[in-house]
C-alpha cells in the first residue's frame, strides 16, 4: 500500500492529512516510517497517524513545486519516485526531528467555589458552607512510546482571607500506560495529596486498571478504565486514619469541533456506590494564540466518606485558566 504526499506551493507551511474516514487534520509532518505518519497539529499536539488510515497527505514547502513523496507501509512499497527533496522533508523523515517524544502543558486558574468545611468552635467541630475564590496552578508532563505512556500530573491551589486560610490543596501523581492493542490498554496510577478543606492530610491512591478506547478518531476520543487500588489517609482535626482497597473507575472524554475549540469531560470514581469519592469535570478549550489557551471548565467534587455532621463533603467550582501546551 502506498499513499502519495502532494506539495503544493503556499505562502505559509501547511501540512494537511486526509483521512479514509472523511476526517481532515492541519499542521506540521515531523517525520513518517513505513507504518506511521508523526503529525503537530495546534488543536491536538503532537500525534500519530496509521498510515492505513490515511487517504492522502498535502504538504505545503513554500513555493518549492509541487512533489510526490512516497510513504509506504508493509503492505508494499510506493511507486511514485521524488522529483525533488524539500528541506522541509527532510526535517520531517529525520530520526532528529522536531518530534521527540515528551509534550506537557502548564496552567494558571481562578476559580469560584462553593463547599463545605468543617471549623473548629472551642472544642468542637461544626460544618460551615462557603462561598469563595482560589487560585490554582496545575500542569503535566508527557512521555509516549510505541506502546507505553507515562504521565507525571501536578496540582497546588490556595486561599485565604484577612481572618482564616480558605483553601489549601495540593496533589502530584504518576500515570502509566500500556496499550495491549489499538483499543485495550492497562496502566497503574500512583497518587499522593493533601487537601485542606476535605480536612485529610497525606493520602495515598494505588491503582491498577485496564480499559478500552471505545472512540479513538482523531476529533473524537473516548476511554474508559476501571480496577481495584489501596487508599489510605490521615484526618487532620481528630488524628484519623484509614487504609483499605477501593474500586476505581475512570473516564474521559474529548470532542475537537473545530481546530481551535474542543470539549471535554471526565469523571473519577474511588469507591462503591454508598461510599464514594468521585470528581466530576466538564467544559472546553479555546485556542487563543499559537499554544496558548482558553480553558473553562465545571468542576464537582463529592467524598462521603469525609462526613460532616452525615452529610458528605462537596465542593462546586467554575474555573477560568489560560493554558500553555508545550
């Protein structure tokens, strides 16, 4: 099988990558093999194309002319001989090319919240419902193999007022990945955190999951993973603390409208359905400029297992960040 890449002259450089499934992506070509075509685009980052789900690939050299460049798969090689080799090509075929496998992202949110927390009042402690803001910086760190994907995640938000310190959180863990298939993949997650308003110090989640890809098109994403894990926590306020084995439940989901514009959502579950904790996020992203980004976002977080006077903690918030992907 053989699929041809058309260079068409143009004032920008511009990549485009047609798919068998109507789908069509724009960017940059860092480099392509026999099997697989390594594309940058602005709404996704840096991803990889099967070559067998290519119909045919545009890539613009900057009024050089327009070229034939083969890219082939096991299937067989390409008839069509290069009547010229761009620089541009070049780049994109060498194994030093741009494309390396690390990416990330770093954010800066403002966020207006809505929870409960419990105060302590002489020698007890009472629950109190708050309105407030706080501010959040959060980020990650990619690394993606053939098969295998790890992911270093980080949290920290804050608030205080003139009188009392509103909210303090912070959390950093470790996601592996490793895909059995195009659809099946296991991974474990390794998580640490504290969390202020929840009143728990030091807790620790150990998970392992397998999952499917139910949608995996380049505009269209879907997962989903469940397993087992080991929670443990330490109470702040009465010197509690708790380990056991919980179920855990994962999924996320990502719409591409446009190139500029996504959806998403995902949702968290540690527990069985009487005694939870789960974290609910929804919203979108907006490109502003070249790896700069709008994010907004809705975002739900309910324990029941952190009991103020039988009601569960809970935690509303509507967040704004600009969001830098690297």
């Amino acid at each position: 099988m053989a699929i041809a890449a058309i260079v068409a002259s143009s004032c920008f450089a511009q990549d485009t990558i047609l798919l068998h499934n109507g789908d069509i992506l724009t960017g940059e070509i860092l480099r392509q093999n026999s099997e697989s075509v390594y594309f940058k685009s602005p709404a996704f980052g840096s991803v990889s194309v099967s070559a067998k789900d290519i119909a045919e690939i545009r890539i613009d050299a900057d009024a050089l002319g327009e070229v034939s460049i083969p890219i082939t798969t096991n299937q067989g090689a390409a008839s069509a001989e290069p009547v010229s080799e761009p620089k541009k090509e070049e780049a994109a075929t060498s194994p030093d090319a741009a494309n390396k496998p690390w990416s990330g992202q770093a954010g800066l949110a403002i966020a207006l919240r809505e929870s409960n927390i419990l105060r302590r009042s002489g020698d007890t402690l009472v629950e109190r419902n708050e309105e407030y803001e706080s501010y959040r910086v959060y980020g990650n760190v990619d690394w993606k193999g053939d098969r295998n994907n790890l992911r270093w995640e980080w949290t920290y938000r804050y608030s205080r007022n003139d009188i009392q310190k509103n909210d303090d959180f912070f959390n950093v863990s470790q996601n592996y990945q490793h895909d059995f298939s195009k659809k099946y993949f296991g991974g474990v997650r390794t998580v640490y955190q504290r969390d202020f308003r929840r009143g728990i110090d030091n807790e620790y989640l150990q998970t392992a999951e397998v999952g499917v890809k139910w949608i995996n098109k380049p505009t269209l994403k879907l997962t989903v993973s469940s397993g087992g894990g080991y929670h443990q926590y330490d109470r702040i306020e009465d010197e509690y603390s708790d380990a056991n084995g919980k179920f855990v439940l994962d999924e996320s989901l990502r719409w591409q409208l446009m190139e500029p514009l996504a959806l998403f959502q995902e949702y968290k579950h540690l527990g069985n359905l009487e005694n939870y904790h789960f974290v609910f996020t929804s919203g979108m992203e907006n490109k502003l400029v070249q790896d700069l980004f709008l994010r907004l976002e809705y975002r739900l977080d309910s324990d029941t297992e952190v009991n103020y006077n039988d009601n569960g903690y809970y935690d509303k918030a509507f967040l704004t960040s600009l969001l830098y992907k690297f």
